[in-house]
C-alpha cells in the first residue's frame, strides 16, 4: 500500500476560467451558463477536444449560482435539508468517507488537474473549511497521486459540500481497470478491501464499478459479493451510482463509455454491478428543482431523456431489476418489487441540464467551474448525507439499507424523503435499439428508488 497525506490550506482568490463540456462515465459536465470566461472547448477522457458554443463575456467570476443553471454547495445543503444540521456541528466531522478513484498519469489542464489546488479553490469560493486529504494506492508507485480527472473531482468536492468536516482518502486504483470486466471486478475487491480499513463509507462511481450484470462468472461476483460482505461486517456503508444508461446495462469494458465511444455496444435490459449487490446502498438520479437564491427545494423529477444524449452512457437513471440477486428481506412487500432485487434505493439531482458546481484549476492559476451531473454526483451526495448520520450516531451506521427501508415504509417517510412520483422514464435508446424503461411513481420506484433525502429529519431517525 502507498499512502500520500495532505493538509490544505486556504490560498488567494483566482481569477476564473470555464471550460465547455467533458464528459466521463457516470458523469456529464456541462458549462453553467451566461457567467462562464474563456470556454476551453469539449474533451472527452482521451483528450479529443471538440469547440464549445459558449460565447462568454470577459472576466466573469463564473460562479454558476448566478447563471442559475447548476446548483453551488450551499444551495445543496439548503435543499436537501443539511444546512440545519451542519449549524448544530453535525458537518462530518469524525468520519472519513473513501473514494476509489482511476489514477492518472500527466497534468493535463483543465482534464486532468492536481485535486490539491481543486480543493484550494473550491473552498476559497464556497467558504468551506480544507479537507484533511489522504491517498492510498491499491498498486505501488503511482507517480503523481494527486492527479484527478473530472470524475475524481466531482466525487471529492460533492462529498465535501454536505459532509465539509469528513476527511476523505482517495483509493487509487490502475487506469487500465477499467478495460474488462474482469480487471473491473479485480480493481473493486481491491478498493472495497482496502477502503473498509481506512473510513466508514466507501462511494463507488466509476472506479469500482463493473458493468451489467451479464458481465460477470460465478466466480468473480462471488469474489465480488465477499469483498461487499466484508464491508459490512466492519460496518462500512457502501454507495454505488445506479448508471446513466437507464433501463440498459452500461458496458463490460466500462472504458469504452468513459471515453465517450460506444461503438460495438450491444445493449441489454438489464442492471449493473455493483449497485445491483443487495449489500450496497444504490443511488439514482433526479431533476432536481430547487431556488437559486435560497437553495429551497421546489420539487423534483426522475432524470431520463431528453435531458441526456441518446446513444451515449449518458441518457437516464440507471434502474430496474437484478437477473443476479434475489430479492433482499429489506424490500420484501415493497410495492412494485417482484422476487429480485430491485434498484436503486435512494436518489439525487443527476440531471446535466440541474448540475452541481465543481471546480478544477487550470494551468494559468486560475480555476474553471462547470455544472456536473449524472449518478455519480448521487452517490457521492449520498454518501456525504451517511457521514452526517455516522456523526450524529457517533457510531459507524454500516449497512444502511434495512433501516433506509424501515424508515421509508413508515409514517415518517414524506418527512424524511422527497418522493419523486413523476418526470421522465429511464428508457435507454441506442439507434436503432430502444430499451424500454420504467416511470417514477408514489413510493418505491425502479427509476428514483424512494426519493431524495431531507436530512434533517432523516438523519435523526438513520441514527437510532
């Protein structure tokens, strides 16, 4: 194991830049509108650039709370109900959330970026207190382990905009895990290894993710299964984004989505790895609406298209129903569950059209910030919210998912969640295939799950 720790420290405001649209599996980012500077143009993982059409004025600070078109840390913590508890000292503090991640290789601004000044920036912006960061590697010698593309980006600041005190350790995992099924499932055992002796949430999006169920032998969802069981044993919440291809299981070589080619895919009904595992607390996504002044949550629908691209790992809220896992006692007598395992349990905003700001530095000392989405801004607003109940706790919760369904069964439910009855099916459309989706309705639903959280009182009642 290779570990680098770090303390940041708050530095001098940048003048900002905004970049136009990249795109990452599990992640749309999208430009925040009028207040952008210096659009940079398009990339996707590889680096293939293609030209924004932003026309932004000059020397704008580009903070997306006045375009009005992706939602800033405080607006979040307003809508989701955490801002009341964060001035009652429940912020994270305590706790530490585990982020496996791809380990890159090269600076390559504003692709990929040192997530040291990322945060620097971000919290100099938004008023947060620093992170305390560390990275551990689950292969030795990764030379530059500071290094994060977008999707890294997003998991950490989404993380640390509701929970702000959780320290948070990046677990890097090869580049190439991402190539196979096989190496996916390898890398995830690995991460959920070795997360389980560093914090108390582990927040799996791409890196750790596997593909659709059919991927995978007996073998390696057994490997898979131990390695979450494991988890639970130590009391370890594990969150997982649902997908964004809908009611189709994304690719078994997820690095085909990642970088934006989904040539050769064939796509299925189906759901994916590891959301699917009955031991993982599975986030979908939302539309969320919310004030852009006040951060007052106004209402919310399910994602799907047309806010999304059709033929791309970038159209809905992954969900469904498990071909794998039967279905969990927690969700016995759940309307709309059959005998398998359905998903996902929970939800947030996803929607690339209601984004959530993130900031990455760029290679003349400024900063770009851009309007992020898809599940894995859920998953890891999720697994902020679960810091926050750990702390109140003042214990690790661990596997979450039967007190999350107690609670939602109960009378307290339109209390403690937003249930998202209405919005846009999670159909997947790859030309000329069409995968039929589901629709968001009362209760439990295969596109939302049981809704987005109001922490403040939901929390409380995860606690007890």
């Amino acid at each position: 194991m290779v570990e680098f720790r770090l303390g940041i420290a708050r530095c001098r405001r940048l003048p900002g830049r905004v970049s136009g649209l990249a795109i990452a599996i599990g992640l749309l980012v999208a430009g925040c509108g009028p207040a952008q500077t210096a659009a940079t143009g398009a990339a996707t993982a590889h680096g293939t650039a293609r030209p924004s059409s932003a026309s932004p004025p000059p020397s704008s600070t580009a903070d997306c709370a006045s375009a009005a078109t992706c939602y800033t840390p405080r607006q979040l913590e307003v809508a989701y109900g955490v801002q009341p508890l964060l001035r009652r000292g429940i912020d994270g503090r305590g706790e530490t959330v585990v982020l496996p991640e791809l380990a890159e290789t090269a600076l390559n601004p504003p692709l990929v970026t040192d997530l040291r000044q990322d945060f620097a920036a971000y919290d100099r912006l938004y008023h947060l207190p620093a992170p305390r960061l560390k990275v551990v590697s689950t292969f030795p010698g990764p030379v530059h382990p500071w290094l994060a593309f977008g999707e890294e980006v997003l998991d950490a600041e989404v993380v640390h905009a509701i929970a702000p005190r959780a320290a948070l350790t990046i677990v890097l995992v090869k580049g190439t895990s991402l190539d196979s099924a096989g190496q996916a499932v390898a890398a995830s055992v690995a991460a959920l290894r070795l997360g389980a002796s560093e914090g108390g949430i582990i927040s799996l999006s791409p890196a750790g993710q596997i593909g659709g169920e059919h991927c995978v032998d007996d073998a390696q969802l057994t490997q898979l299964n131990a390695a979450l069981q494991a988890d639970a044993d130590h009391h370890v919440t594990v969150v997982a984004a649902s997908g964004d291809t809908g009611a189709a299981g994304e690719p078994c070589a997820l690095i085909d989505a990642l970088g934006g080619s989904m040539s050769g895919f064939i796509p299925r009904k189906e759901v994916g790895l590891v959301a699917s595992d009955p031991l993982v607390l599975s986030a979908g996504g939302t539309t969320l609406d919310a004030s852009h002044t006040t951060g007052a949550w106004i209402g919310e629908t399910a994602w799907g298209l047309p806010d999304g691209s059709p033929g791309s790992a970038f159209q809905a809220s992954g969900g469904g129903f498990s071909h794998l896992f039967r279905r969990p006692s927690y969700q016995n007598g759940v309307q709309g569950i059959g005998s398998m395992r359905g998903i996902p349990d929970v939800a947030a905003d996803g929607d690339p059209v209601t984004g959530i700001a993130v900031i990455t530095s760029n290679a003349g000392g400024g900063y770009t910030i851009s309007g992020h989405a898809g599940t894995s801004a859920s998953a890891p607003l999720w697994a902020g919210i679960i810091a926050l109940a750990d702390q109140y706790a003042k214990r690790h919760l661990g596997f979450v998912n039967p007190a999350i369904y107690q609670i939602a069964r109960s009378s307290q439910y339109h209390q403690a969640f937003h249930d998202v009855t209405a919005g846009n099916s999670n159909t997947a459309v790859f030309p000329p295939t069409t995968i039929p989706g589901y629709r968001a309705g009362p209760g439990w639903d295969p596109v939302t799950g049981w809704g987005s959280p109001d922490a403040q009182v939901l929390i409380p009642l995860l606690a007890r």
